[in-house]
C-alpha cells in the first residue's frame, strides 16, 4: 500500500498483538510501497496528504499506484491542488510506521521510485511490488505473472589461506547462471501467465549466504570499513560474472530475451550506473567497458 492512501492508519495496525480482533490479520505481510516525495515531506517536516483512490479517478487523475517518478508526483500534486485529500504531518504517519515495525516486525519497506527508475525493465512495465521478502521486485500485470528463478550462493566457501577467491566465486556464479537460464525453460510452471513471465523476461536471482561468517573467517570485525568494501567487491563479481555469462550465452546461440531492445542494459548501462557510480569507482577487479561493448 502506498503511504497516501486514506486507509494506511487501519494497515499499519493490522498485525498488532492487541485491538479488536476483526481488524487485524496476523498471517499477512503487509508492505509500504513508498514515493520519494513522501520521504522529503519526512525528511523537511512538512505536511503529507491521504487519499481514497476513488476520488482520485472520480477527479480524472491517473491511479497513483500506475504511475511513479515525476508522472506521479504531478497527480499527486493536482490531487493536493483540488482539495481531494486529507492533511496530515508527515511526521505524524512516520512515527505510527516507527511503532507498527517495533510491535510487529511490519511493514516491508519498499521504494517505489527506485525500484522503477534503476529498473532493467521499465522500458516495457512498471514495477508494482516485491515478493514476500522484498528482494524481488518485477514487472508483473493481468496477464503475465514475474517468474525470478534464483538460488543462493554460499560464499564462505571461496575464503582460502585467509584471502577470498574472487576468481572461483565468478567460475561458480558462470555456471550458476548458465543452469538457471535452462531452469527457466524447462520448469514446471504452475500458471500460463507464470509461464509467459518466466520465458518472457527470464529473470535471474543469484543471492549469498553465509557473509558473516565470511568476516568471521577473516577476523574482520562486520562494521568495518575492510568488511563493508569486501561485502561490496563479492557483489561486483556476482554481478559482473553473471552479465559475462549472459552475454556470451546470448552469442553463442544467438539468442535474446523478449524485451532487450530498449531496456538499459541494451543501451550499455549498468545498474550501479543507474545509482550514479562509475566503473572507476568499483574495485578495479573487471573490465566493464569491454563488457558495456
């Protein structure tokens, strides 16, 4: 639910231990998919406004939850200008969201704005939630379900004579991404439109596990700075492998997934690129740009 919408107060109180019984369920996971202009009203102290998506249509304006970035913020400005909403303080929806986690572990906390705008597929959907955990986050409509088919990488394994084998973490993640490639022609899809998602987009998930025992393998203590660079260099070489793999899979059969043209890695761009890093401020480990070619 997004953090405008006139019921977000019953929400966040919906898996409390306490209160009247036919108001909560216990057994859902609730998450705020959350605009970036609701996290400057928090940040300035300034007023916030809720919603009933009724009225917004009823007015002629775009549903909120179909729109993000720029495009949302100008309905959502309209529907300030129009007097369709209810005036609160940020702060005072920030604090109940505050409560809510304390008590009950909920709700994820889900960013709209970045989850659409450093997206590889927004050239052909927008992005309207995660999977139960929040790790996941695709294009998804009426008639197509997102597939990702992922495993978890152990990466303590590769900690050898007290160094991390960065080269056998990227030969392990290769092979990883060419058997999840044929996991996604071969499954056992439960639904057509899981079906369509998962041949259409043929997205990937390569996780870890096992990271703090990384750190206490190699004696590091887990906030410092050697720890938050190592943490940062496993995630680069993942990355980079499975692109590498992907590319040279894609050259030796000829073979594209439905929507490349057009998505950003079509145009070269990496995804730490789209959060505004360059290459030279990566790890030095990888040759992104014979790769970006």
């Amino acid at each position: 639910i997004g953090p405008w919408h006139k019921d977000i107060f019953d929400i966040l109180d919906i898996r409390k231990k306490t209160g009247d019984e036919t108001l909560r369920a216990r057994d859902l996971f609730s998450a705020l998919w959350i605009p970036d202009n609701f996290m400057r009203a928090i940040e300035n102290n300034t007023d916030w406004y809720l919603f009933c998506p009724n009225d917004i249509k009823q007015a002629g304006l775009k549903p909120f939850y179909e729109i993000y970035g720029q495009e949302y913020e100008t309905e959502y400005d309209k529907a300030v200008a129009l007097g369709l909403g209810t005036k609160i303080k940020a702060h005072e929806l920030w604090l109940k969201i505050l409560e809510s986690q304390i008590e009950s572990g909920m709700p994820y906390m889900c960013f709209k704005d970045s989850a659409n705008e450093k997206s590889n597929q927004k050239n052909f959907g927008m992005i309207h939630s995660s999977n139960l955990c929040a790790e996941i986050m695709e294009v998804t409509d009426a008639h197509t379900t997102a597939i990702c088919t992922l495993t978890s990488v152990p990466v303590q394994k590769y900690v050898v004579d007290n160094k991390y084998d960065f080269d056998d973490l990227g030969r392990v993640v290769r092979s990883i991404t060419k058997s999840l490639n044929i996991a996604i022609d071969v499954n056992d899809y439960s639904t057509v439109e899981g079906r369509k998602g998962g041949l259409e987009q043929r997205a990937l998930g390569i996780g870890i596990q096992g990271l703090a025992d990384v750190f206490a393998m190699l004696k590091l203590p887990f906030t410092s700075i050697e720890a938050r660079i190592l943490n940062k260099n496993i995630f680069e070489c993942i990355y980079y492998n499975a692109l590498r793999q992907s590319c040279d899979s894609a050259k030796e059969t000829g073979l594209k997934y439905d929507h490349y043209e057009g998505s950003p890695i079509s145009k070269g761009i990496f995804q730490f690129e789209m959060w505004g890093l360059k290459a030279d401020e990566l790890s030095g480990m990888f040759d992104w740009q014979k790769l970006k070619k």
